[in-house]
C-alpha cells in the first residue's frame, strides 16, 4: 500500500533515491520497480534483513530492471551516514512523527538531496490523528510512537526553515482513518475483536482486488479523513542546505563517512509500529 503518489514524484532508471524509515519497504520495492538505485535507511535491522529478502526475491523474479541496485543501511534519521548531495529522491514516509528532533531529521534529508532533487514526506493528518490521540492514551503512549500531531502549515514552515522549496500536497487513505477510530475506541492491542477484524478483512480485500467502489470512496474521503497528509518538495538548485550538517565527502553509494550512524535515532515506518498505531494498516 503506496501512500506517496508516483504520479507526483516521478522516479526512474539511474535516480538514486533514499527510503528513510523504510520499514516493511513498501516504497523502497515500488522505487526499485522502477529501475532506482534504492537506500533502503532504518534503524531497526530486523526490518532491514526485511527488505533485503524482499528486494532478493524481487531480483530473482524478474520484478526490476536488471541495472537497478537496492542496499539497506542501518541509520539514524537525525545523523544520516551519507555524504552530501547524494540522492535524487528521498522518501519520508510516517517517520517524522517518531523523532524528537524532527527539524535536525529535515535538515539531514536537505543535507543528503542533490540540489534539484525531489523530497516526498507523508505524517498522519491533523484530524484522524487528534480524534486518535482522544480515543486512547495507548495509541501514541508507547516507546518509539509518535511524539507529535502535524499541522500542514507547520510542516510547510519546517520544511522550508531546512532550505527546501515546497510544493503541491494531499491526502491519502481516506478508509483507513474509521478502521483506527474503532480501534482506538475498543483497544489498539485487541486485534481480535469482530469489529476490528471485520473492518480489517475489509482492508485487505481493498488493497488485493482495488474494487471501484471503494476506490470512489477512498477518492471522496480523503480531503476530509485521509489519514496521511503527503507533502512534496525541491531542494532548490543553487541550494546549501543543511551543509552546515555535513557528514564527509559525497558519495554515490551513500556509505559511510565522517558522521557516523551508530546512534539507535527511532527512524521507523509505521507500516509495522506506529507505535503499533499504523502496524495494521490494511496488512500493510
């Protein structure tokens, strides 16, 4: 399940591109798909042997272009181990509400995009998230859930207080914000209550048989309950930004350099553990 729209943020042979907070590597597949040379960046390494099994599988099946590449790097998000300017793309996705210092992350991501390069970053929406936050202290209240609710004005500023330019926005997943409220309501760990399972089966046949019904639905809800806000940005092209916070010499690949990326930083998809919030999404 993509929350960040292609279609907006076009990705192709030879970009390089950095999935930050990868996760289960939902957009990390989709960008090596595509023919990129994918960093997939997290700091839990469980979920990096994840995705490498997945790409591996991928590669075996034919499912991308023989000259894309895909690598996980264990990192943390407010002390990256890339030098500067190296990636084209840069993914953010459900990761900035985890980390304290979520201004020092988007100076880091400024830092490591190439001047020109694109940004896509998605946060829970201020709404699905807030009636989240009423219905139930355990929803956030956990080691490495979310710390923090998004405004898009506040995100707006944040980004462009990291040198980046910002551009058109959206919602996504829309179906997804009543399945949380319900959770929420009857407990976010009571995975097997009827309710939460039905709704939850309902997911998952969405996401396999994309059906058009639900697809209008989902089209409707969006700009009024999507549960993911979706930002996209530029680093402008005469752009310095976050070169004060540099990490050593450019490097294609984005290994290691003088800043190391040992620190446990809580960079995370909650495609697994929002704080086991968003670890259910649609079996995403």
């Amino acid at each position: 399940m993509l929350t960040v729209d292609f279609r907006r943020f076009p990705v192709g042979p030879g970009d390089r591109v950095l999935d930050l907070g990868c996760g289960n590597g939902r957009h990390a597949y989709e960008a090596y798909r595509r023919g990129a040379d994918v960093v997939a960046c997290d700091a839990d390494e469980s979920e990096l042997r994840i995705v490498a099994c997945m790409t591996a599988a991928m590669n075996g099946a034919g499912q991308a272009p023989a000259t894309a590449h895909t690598r996980p790097v264990a990192g943390d998000g407010t002390a990256m181990p890339f030098g500067n300017a190296v990636f084209d793309r840069v993914i953010a996705a459900e990761v900035l509400e985890h980390i304290r210092d979520d201004q020092a992350a988007l100076h880091e991501i400024a830092r490591v995009l190439r001047p020109g390069g694109l940004l896509a970053v998605t946060v829970p929406a201020w709404l699905p998230e807030r009636i989240c936050w009423r219905l139930s202290d355990d929803y956030h209240n956990i080691p490495g859930g979310h710390v923090r609710i998004y405004t898009r004005p506040e995100l707006e500023v944040k980004l462009r207080r990291a040198g980046l330019a910002v551009g058109g926005h959206h919602h996504a997943h829309g179906l997804h914000s009543p399945y949380w409220w319900l959770k929420c309501a009857v407990g976010v760990s009571d995975d097997d209550h009827p309710l939460a399972r039905a709704y939850h089966r309902m997911l998952v046949w969405d996401i396999m048989k994309h059906p058009a019904p639900t697809r209008l639905a989902e089209r409707a809800l969006n700009p009024l309950i999507g549960k993911s806000l979706v930002l996209y940005a530029r680093k402008p092209a005469a752009s310095t930004a976050g070169a004060d916070r540099a990490a050593g010499p450019p490097s294609r690949t984005g290994g290691r350099s003088g800043r190391a990326a040992g620190r446990p930083g809580r960079v995370v998809d909650p495609g697994r553990a929002a704080g086991r919030p968003e670890r259910a999404r649609a079996g995403a």
